[in-house]
C-alpha cells in the first residue's frame, strides 16, 4: 500500500455467520448503491465498493490514513446496521476484516471463488464486477481501490485457469444437482423449472441443461423475461402465479431469484405431491432469502436441498487439495506484485520531479550558452542541444534505475523520502538562492 492510502475489508459471509443470519441480511429492501453512498460519507474513506450476493456482503474501502483503523471499522460496522436493519450487537460477532495487504489478498481469494460456498465456482467474478461498476457509476472508486478490483478479476480469471479450481465448470447449481444424482442417479430425461430470470438464473439454466435434463422451464414476476431465456433451451416461460401448476408437471425445482417472500411454500408443495401419482419431486433453493419454504423439506416423497446443506455437507467432487494451494500460492505472488506496483507508482512523482529539475536547469545554460555565442547558426545549436539533453539523460539514468529498485523494496516509501530529501538538499549546495526555485519547490512537495 501507499502511504497516503490504504485499503480495508469489513464483511459478513457463510463462512462467519449462521445462513439464518445471512438471509435475513440478505432481504434488505436498501440497494447496495445506497451503502456505496454511505460509506464514502465516513471521514477518511475516499472511495468504497459493495460485493452483495446471497450469502456475502463485504464492504471494501480506500482509506486516508487521517483516521485510526479502528474508528473507521467502528463506523463500518454501524452502517452495516443500519444498512440491513438488523441490531449491530447481532452482527457484530460474526463480522470479519482485514487490512491493507490481507485486504488485497482476501479481495483476491473472494474473486479466485477460494471464499464460496463451491470452492471454485465463478459467478463471484461477476458480482465483483457488478460492485465495481456500480462504484463507477457512483464515481466512489479511488485509484488503489479501482487497481485492486481490477486485478481480483485477472487473478480470478488466472486461479481458475491455470490451477484446476474451475476445470468441471463447477457452480451452486452443479454443487446442489449433484445431490440429487448421487440419489437417483443421472437426472438425463427429467423436466425442471428455474424461478427467476435474471443473470444469476441464466447460470443455473445453463448448469441444468450440462447435467443432461430433457427441458428447462422459467418462471419469474415478468413472463416475457422468462420466455427469452427458457427459449434458450427449448423450454416455456411462465408467469409466477403458474407455479402450484407446474410443481405437479417437472421434477426439479430450482430457486434463483432475489425476491423477498417464498414463492413456494410448504403448502404448495404439499397439494403438489397429492397430484403427482408418487413421483419424487426435487427442490434445489439456491436463493437467500429463501425462495422456497424450508419445510417442505418434512414431506415425504421431497428431496429438498439449499445453501445450508451444500455449505455443511461439502461435494462428493471436491477439488483437489493441490489445486486450492496452487491458487493460493499464485493470490500469494500476486500480492506481492501489487505491492511493488504501487510502490512504483509512487516513485512517478518523484522520477518526474527529478528529471523536470534537470531538463529545465539544462535548457536555461543551453540559452545562456546561445546567448553568449554570437552567430551561432541553428543547425549547431541543435546539434549543441542535442549533446545537452544526452548527457541529462545519461546522467539521470542510474539515479531513475536506483529509485525504482529502492521503490520496489519493502520499505519503499521511506527510501523515496531520502532520495527526495537528498536530493533537495543537493540542489541547494551551489551557493545560489534557492527559496523561490520552483524546481526545489517540486521536490519538497512529493517529499
């Protein structure tokens, strides 16, 4: 990090609270934009994005450093209150956080899919896409913040390419179908019904289609919406009042909509079952909150399967424990070259600082020198100036290479205040009045 910013992480996921918890942060009617707002309100965060999934909500932040770590975690973890409409002291003991470099190596490991609920799964790539982007349209990014999520999207990208996380295409919904096999066998043939029509759902009716159904319906509050996506898969959209109808046509039912309410309830599901001669019906809830009741799981002839049983009960296909430290190795490598870039980035000023100085101090002798040189034809002085700007740039050359080795070092900003610092007091050795040199003034303001 900087010395002038920093980042921090305040979140809450399954890996730290209760899914009952998660779900009741999870039906808050308040849009992430709203918390964007509010975060950026607090003195000494300059910028802010929300990552907000079903069972996930982080809060990432580019600091100041003007206040302590402490005080501005305090007022995250009020917003986070206030945000969700639950008690803080409710919250607060299930909250995680981390700081400058944990926090760019927990963002990482978030967008890697080492933090899900499926190790490995790849739609977390595009909710911190969709973070990003709503800062963006907020304009809440800062420089750091905005390079970090930029860079957890390549090393999310890297993780699942080059070390095995994302070889079987693995998602919640091939995690949950995967029940449902090692139950009844293939589900090749059988009818199922998504609910819900958005980004998340598209997913989903892609992973059923993988698993070999014969069709794939979609129900959701707008059936033209629906329509569009079942058509992808030679199914039919409905409208949502149709659902007691269809829960005694298909055999899988998955859940994949944001929508606050079950859209299917126990007794749904009951009358269902008195209507389908026998036929087992399978509930995949992949929603927080629930989009199907959780009780119906107590009616015979259900398999009912969601976020909780997935998360407790693991996959009988986990990747390999190789593939996990792989990726977590290259998080680790990653981490580290961001470091450096930012340490690089803030040598700039000072390697721009300096060879200003120098280009400037050349050329005012290089017009003296013409002055004094009466008849001096413009093709010598070219060739005059020419020599002049070589001989800058030979003699800056080992002092930029030396700064951007000392830059990269770990204690990088304090090697820069010296050179800064030497090299000011240098230029105000030659006996001359050095308090209004707007070159001296370059340098002491990056000092």
């Amino acid at each position: 990090m900087t010395s002038s910013s920093t980042m921090l992480v305040l979140g809450i996921s399954h890996a730290s609270a209760p899914l009952d918890l998660l779900e009741r942060l999870a039906g808050t009617d308040r849009p992430a934009e709203d918390l964007v707002s509010d975060v950026t309100s607090v003195d000494g965060i300059d910028a802010a994005v929300v990552v907000s999934t079903c069972n996930r909500l982080e809060i990432y932040a580019e600091t100041r450093g003007s206040t302590s770590e402490d005080a501005e975690l305090g007022d995250l973890g009020e917003l986070f209150a206030q945000h969700t409409g639950v008690d803080r002291a409710e919250i607060a003991p299930h909250l995680y956080s981390h700081h400058a470099d944990g926090a760019v190596r927990h963002l990482f490991a978030v967008a890697s899919g080492l933090e899900s609920v499926v190790v490995g799964e790849d739609q977390i790539l595009g909710q911190v896409k969709l973070g990003l982007e709503r800062s963006q349209r907020l304009d809440r990014t800062g420089r750091v913040l905005a390079k970090a999520v930029q860079t957890a999207l390549r090393v999310g990208k890297r993780a699942r390419n080059e070390t095995g996380l994302n070889e079987a295409g693995r998602s919640l919904a091939t995690a949950g179908l995967g029940f449902f096999e090692r139950r009844v066998g293939s589900l090749h043939g059988k009818t199922a019904l998504v609910i819900g029509a958005g980004a998340f759902a598209g997913v989903v009716v892609a992973a059923l289609r993988r698993s070999g159904l014969d069709r794939v319906h979609v129900a959701n509050r707008t059936p033209e919406k629906a329509q569009r996506l079942a058509e992808t898969t030679g199914g039919v959209g409905y409208d949502l009042t149709d659902l007691p109808r269809l829960l005694t046509e298909v055999d899988v039912v998955v859940g994949a909509t944001a929508a606050t309410g079950h859209l299917v309830t126990a007794q749904d599901v009951e009358e269902a079952l008195a209507a389908r001669d026998g036929r087992e019906l399978f509930l995949l809830d992949l929603s927080l909150p629930h989009n199907i009741a959780p009780t119906a799981a107590d009616l015979p002839g259900v398999t009912f399967v969601d976020l909780r049983r997935i998360a407790e009960e693991g996959q009988e296909d986990e990747i390999s424990a190789a593939s996990v430290q792989a990726a977590h190795e290259l998080i680790d490598a990653e981490v580290e070259q961001f470091r450096t870039g930012l340490r690089l980035a803030g040598a700039k000023p000072v390697l721009t600082a300096l060879r200003t100085a120098a280009t400037e101090a050349a050329e005012a002798e290089l017009d003296r020198l013409v002055r004094r040189l009466d008849g001096l034809d413009g093709a010598a002085r070219q060739e005059i100036g020419r020599s002049v700007r070589r001989i800058v740039d030979k003699a800056l050359h080992q002092p930029t290479v030396l700064v951007r080795e000392l830059a990269a070092d770990p204690d990088g900003a304090r090697h820069i205040a010296a050179f800064t610092r030497l090299f000011a007091a240098a230029e105000s050795t030659d006996g001359a009045d050095r308090t209004n040199d707007p070159n001296e003034k370059k340098i002491e303001a990056i000092a």
